[in-house]
C-alpha cells in the first residue's frame, strides 16, 4: 500500500508541471497585454513608459524565460505580485477567497454524496419501477439543465417572488448585530442557492453511475448466492453489491471535482461570492498573469489531490490494487 502511495505522488509531479506548462502558454497566447490597462486608453502614455512596463512584469523576456522565472518562484510558494493596480501578493488575493470555494465545495460534494447514492441504490433495486422512471427524468433534467439558468430561475423565484433566500453574498448587512445562531443561520441561508446549483448537475450524473453499477452487479452470481442462503435482503444489498458496486463511483467522485471547481467560476459570479471563481474571472478580464496561474496551480492541485485521495479509497475498497 505504501509503495502503491509513493509511486502515485511521484506520477503527479510531472503530471502537474505539464498541467501548468500547458495554461502558462495558452493564457500567453490570449490576445492582448497586462500593460492594455494603463496604457490602452491613455493616448499620452509614451512608448517608453510602454517598454518600461513590459520589462518590470518580464513580458519583454521570451516565454520559456518568463517561465523558469515563475516556476523558480513557485519552488519557494511564491506566487509573485498581481499585475492589477493594487500590486498585492497573489497568495494573499487566494488565501482571502480559497475557504469560501473549498467550503461550497465541499458542501456540494456531501449532498452529491448522500442523494445521489441512496437513490442510485433503490432505482437499481427497482428497477423499471415508476420510481425508476421518475428519477430517470430528473436525471435527464439535470443533464440538460444549464447552471447559469438554473441559478436564475432560483433567485427569480425563492429571492425575489418569495423573498425566502438572499440572492447575493455570503452574508446580510446587519451580521455583525445578530446572535451566534443568528449568525449561523444568516450565512446558511446564503449558501443554500449556490450549493445547490453547484451539485445538481453532478447529483444527477452521480446517481445514474451508482445506479449502471449496482444494476451490474447485483446480477452477480455470488449476490444469487448470498440470497441463495437466505441473508436478508437489506444485508445483500448494501453489505456485498454495494461495496463492490462503488468501485467506479469512486472514481467518478474523484474526476467531478475538475467540474466543482470549473464551476464555481459560475455561480460565483452570479451569486456574487468572493471566492476563487470570481477572482479567476477578474483575472481573466483584466489579464493578470500571475494571479491566473496561482488559481490555476491551486486547482491543478486541488484535482490532483481529489484523483489522489480517490486512488487511496480505490485502493481501500479493492483488495486486488493493495496486493498488486
């Protein structure tokens, strides 16, 4: 198992300098400069403020310079500076806005978890029951459903028409006055919207492959036989198909967390949060190098870490991958 770990961590390195080579490049390729913004509608700037600026941020250096440049800095966690007005640390910009993503992350994950399973269970126990059909519908609404307008719809309806949720930020103007519980409840009622919309796509694809598995499976011969024997059938079930039947939901579970963090870029936006979704839409917008690629070695990272950890449960649930 430890070796199994070791060489596992050792492939992620390679792989996360060529995740990081590939965005340095293409966010270089974009059209336009870091300088457009003191110097594309300022007619009297001059060429040689112009040059000036393109040499304090390296821009004039070739880009494999500039690389080796950003990537000496990373080996010491140093991000570099912001290339926007402010001048602030990109980490310190990150270290501001990461718990709140990682927070409805991980909060999305756990209600995809704890629906998407159970009901992927009893749709493959009764299968093409009409609680089968109905959850295949929701499925299908789910896939076609796009977050954005999801989002919408949301605030239309439990934000403005019945005024029930707030349709912005993370807390109410009066916070700081209200109780302990008062204060729970505040932030929790504005986390409800972006949680959410953040797992409803992912509820309704997880519960569909827990469902295609445990379909597989509990035509097994073994699982005949554990019936054969007379066990009940809530021990059949979720003690030898369902254990068996996770192996590829595991999986899946690791890869979606690509599609969480892609998606916070969304309903970040739309929600208007300040987490790392909106300050990698900024960035974008205002073509800030070194803060793009901090949140995208931050995600880089915390995918790999989600494949990692998913390698890990693989690994615990299947035997056959310790002994190898």
């Amino acid at each position: 198992m430890l070796f199994y770990l070791i060489r596992r961590i050792v492939f992620m390195i390679p792989l996360f300098l060529g995740i990081t080579i590939i965005s340095f490049i293409v966010i270089h390729l974009a059209p336009g400069s870091p300088t457009d913004i003191y110097t594309q509608f300022n007619p009297k700037v001059s060429p040689e403020f112009q040059q000036r600026l393109r040499k304090l941020y390296n821009l004039d250096k070739p880009l494999y310079v500039q690389y080796w440049l950003w990537l000496k800095r990373l080996t010491h966690l140093d991000f570099g500076r912001s290339f926007t007005p402010d001048a602030r640390p990109v980490w310190v910009k990150i270290k501001e806005r990461l718990p709140i993503t990682i927070k409805i992350n991980v909060l999305s994950m756990f209600l995809i978890f704890i629906v998407a399973l159970p009901l992927g269970v009893l749709s493959a126990v009764k299968h093409n029951s009409l609680f089968d059909k109905i959850t295949t519908i929701f499925v299908f609404i789910g896939y076609a459903t796009p977050g954005f307008w999801l989002a919408l719809l949301l605030m239309l309806l439990f934000g403005i028409k019945l005024g029930w949720l707030p349709i912005s930020g993370l807390k109410s103007l009066d916070y700081q006055t209200l109780s302990a519980w008062g204060k729970f409840w505040d932030q929790a009622k504005h986390l409800i919207l972006p949680v959410f919309v953040s797992a409803f796509g992912g509820l309704a694809g997880l519960s569909r492959f827990v469902r295609s598995s445990m379909l597989e499976v509990i035509r097994q011969d073994y699982i005949l036989t554990a019936r054969a024997k007379g066990l009940p059938e809530r021990t059949v079930i979720y003690k030898h198909a369902l254990k068996n039947a996770l192996l590829p939901v595991i999986t899946i579970l690791g890869l979606s967390v690509p599609g969480l963090i892609g998606g916070s870029v969304i309903f970040e936006s739309i929600f208007a949060i300040p987490g790392m979704g909106q300050l990698f839409y900024a960035s974008v917008m205002a073509r800030d190098y070194p803060t793009i690629m901090g949140c995208l070695v931050i995600g880089a990272g915390l995918t790999l870490l989600g494949n990692l950890l998913a390698d890990i449960s693989y690994a615990l649930v299947d035997p056959r991958i310790r002994v190898e």
